[in-house]
C-alpha cells in the first residue's frame, strides 16, 4: 500500500504557520489551480489510505519469534537442570536468569501481575505471546512441581542465591527455627495488605514500596536505591532473607503450590534424621514435614537423599547387606 506524499500541504502548513513572503505567495494561490479530486484529498491522502492493513497472525508469531525461542530456551535449561538434579545446571541457570531475565528483559513475575489478575486485565494474548509463555511457565511448574520459579527463574531471588555462593559461611546469622516460622507469615500479610491496598484505591505504585525489582530498570530514585542497598546488605547476613519473609510474589506461589501433585520422596529414617533439614537454606524442612509453600526446589535436599555416603537411609542399608553377608558365628 503506497501512500502519496502530501508535499503541496505539508508546505502550505508550514508557510502559513511561519508566515513571510512564503506564506504570502502560497495564500496568493487562486483555488482554480486545485484541481477537484485535489480539494477533496486536501491532505494528500488518497482513498486507498483508509484501508488499514491488519497483520496476520503469522507475522505477529514471526515478529516475536526472538523472544519466544529465547525463553524457550532458557526454560529448557533451566528444567534441563531441575529434572538432572544438577548442580552445575542450576548455577548456570541462576547466572542466565540474572543476566537473560534481570537485565536483558527486566522480566519478572511482579505484584502488580496480582493485580492484573484480580480485575482480569490481562495484555492481549496475540502481542504478548512471550509474557503468556512466561507466566505459564511459572503457573504450571508451580503447580506441577512446587515454586520451581522461586529457585531458578526469579532473577532477584537468582541474584541473592549467587550471592549466597560467594558469602563466606561466617559472616551467616542463622534465624533461630521459631523466629523463621513466624516470620515466614510476614511476606503472606504483605501480599494481603499490598492486594486490599491495590483494590480500595487502584493505585499500583504500591509495588515500588514491596518490590525491589527496580535494580533492573535502572529508573528508581535515590531513596530506592537507598533501600536496595540496605536490603542486599542485609542479605549479606541472612541469606535469601527477601525470598524466605518479604516477597508477595513468592507468599502467591507458595498458596498455589499447595495445589502440587508432586511431592519430595521422603525416607523412613527422616522421622529421625535432621541431616536435610539442617541443610536446607529456606527452612522448608521441618522434621519429617518438607513445608510446600516455603520450598523452592532447589534440590539440596535430593542430592542428599541420593548420596550414598552421607544419607542415613542408604548407610543403614549397607549395614544390613553387610551384616547379612557377614558368615555366622562359629562357622
């Protein structure tokens, strides 16, 4: 579809509205010289130019194809690693989502998504196909295996994880177990209080107060940034310490995954056992309970159950075929 440039009125604009001998001359034009169909088309746009040319949905899917293949494949990494229960995955995942997620889309599951969801004011699905991948993906695995997304997709809580990597171990303030419990409910009562907040008075700036996502848009004020510093330092001492009590997010997908088909296999010497559960850096295990809400997925826990010099249950196994094998006494 052409369009014809409407040079002879954009120049009679122009002159007018500067005024001079331009405009003058142009003014002094007999409306003779105009010919009919140029009267009718004054701005120079033919009838053809009304006709809009809507795009298909295949040139939606081709123009977003990037960024669907790109999370695409960061999601098959990231799966890759959490069905392999590799380690070495799951750091390379946690790098990824910082980089790829954090910084290069600045995308993130957000309160204000909750928000969204609570009016149903969702974007439209055929131009926001990434966004729709995106926040499946989180809801599905949520709810299939637990906040898979807690663990390895959230770029903020990937950064705090590396950052936990590099943290020597004595700098670490261990919240006594009751303290933890108690304040495990403090991200629950900020999502309640941000969502009844959002519903009174529609106002969605709520989330730069419980959020600190605003690192990756690098637009916050001072005072944000003030606040983000102090929040990592905090987490110098107490890891994960926004994840574990402040995120609303992570206190929504913590009430999902009590949907979870799926759950952790547990042993029989896990009644007695507190191996894992001191481990456990989100305090999700709690005697012989593994707490879904408070699980990430993070898979400590299992590589531990499959190691077969540390995990009781295969130690006390070996015992029993050592003893069954041993010849008996006096023969």
């Amino acid at each position: 579809m052409k369009r014809r440039a409407p040079t002879l009125c954009l120049a009679t604009v122009l002159a007018v509205s500067l005024g001079g001998p331009a405009a003058a001359a142009i003014q002094e034009t007999p409306p003779a010289t105009l010919t009919e169909e140029e009267l009718d088309d004054l701005w120079g746009f033919g009838d053809e130019d009304n006709e809009i040319a809507i795009p298909t949905w295949g040139e939606d899917i081709r123009e977003q194809a990037p960024d669907l293949a790109m999370f695409a494949a960061f999601a098959a990494l990231a799966m890759t690693g959490f069905f392999l229960k590799s380690e070495r995955l799951k750091w390379i995942t946690l790098g990824a989502a910082v980089l790829y997620l954090g910084f290069a889309q600045s995308q993130l599951v957000s309160i204000v998504n909750i928000f969204a969801l609570t009016e149903w004011n969702l974007p439209l699905f055929r131009y926001n196909l990434a966004w729709y991948l995106f926040a499946g993906f989180a809801v599905v695995t949520t709810i299939l295996w637990g906040r898979v997304y807690c663990g390895r997709v959230c770029a903020f809580g990937a950064l705090t994880q590396l950052l936990d990597k590099v943290v020597p171990s004595r700098l670490r303030f261990e919240v006594p177990p009751a303290l933890e419990r108690r304040a495990g409910y403090i991200k629950y009562g900020l999502l309640a209080a941000t969502v009844l907040y959002f519903l009174i008075t529609r106002d969605i700036s709520i989330y730069r107060y419980v959020e600190p996502f605003w690192m990756f848009t690098l637009q916050a004020s001072t005072a944000m940034w003030v606040g983000l510093a102090a929040l990592l330092a905090a987490t110098v001492f107490v890891r994960n310490l926004y994840c574990r009590f402040l995120c609303p997010v992570g206190a929504f997908l913590g009430l999902l995954s009590k949907l979870t088909v799926f759950r952790i296999k547990r042993w029989s010497e896990c009644n007695t056992c507190t191996i894992c559960e001191k481990a456990c850096e989100w305090g999700a295990i709690r005697g012989p309970e593994i707490v879904v809400t408070e699980c990430v997925r993070c898979d400590d826990c299992e590589r531990l159950y499959a190691d077969t010099a540390k995990c009781p249950h295969w130690l006390i196994l070996a015992r029993k075929k050592r003893r069954a094998a041993a010849p008996a006494p006096g023969a």
